[in-house]
C-alpha cells in the first residue's frame, strides 16, 4: 500500500465531524437543555449529571451520532450556572 499520497486526501466537513467529533445540534442542545432543567429543578447536583452522564449518554447517542460524549460534558460544565 503506497502511503505517499495520504497527505492529498481532501475530507469534507462531514467526514471532519466524524474524525473530530461533532458539535451539538440544536435539537441536540434544546433536548440537553431541557434535561438539566429537569435535573435542577429536582434537586440534582452538577456533579450527579456528570456521573449518571455515561449512561444517559449510552441510551441516547444514536439520535445524535454526530456529538461526542465530552462535547456534552464540556456543555454541561460551560453552561450549568447559565440553565
């Protein structure tokens, strides 16, 4: 396999969102929203969020394949103060 040529390769933006995660939709961010809302307004923590957030983020990634599980968190700790 000659390997000289990888350098030409051109991805588009979508293959780039793929390699580099993706960003949070705004279906996405409104859904992210209105859980920590959810999440606030009964009392829990910052700090739960982030550690129920493997699992949530497990059950529902496949409706957003193009967001990586650290752009929720880094989200969610950018945002929790503003919700």
């Amino acid at each position: 396999m000659k390997t000289e040529n990888i350098n030409m390769i051109e991805l588009s933006d979508e293959q780039l969102d793929v390699v580099n995660g993706g960003k949070i939709t705004p279906k996405g961010e409104k859904m992210l929203i209105d859980g920590l809302k959810l999440a606030k307004a009964t009392g829990v923590s910052k700090a739960k969020v982030l550690e129920l957030l493997p699992q949530y983020f497990d059950m529902l990634s496949s409706q957003f394949p193009g967001t990586t599980m650290k752009e929720v968190k880094d989200y969610i700790n950018k945002n929790w103060n503003k919700i």
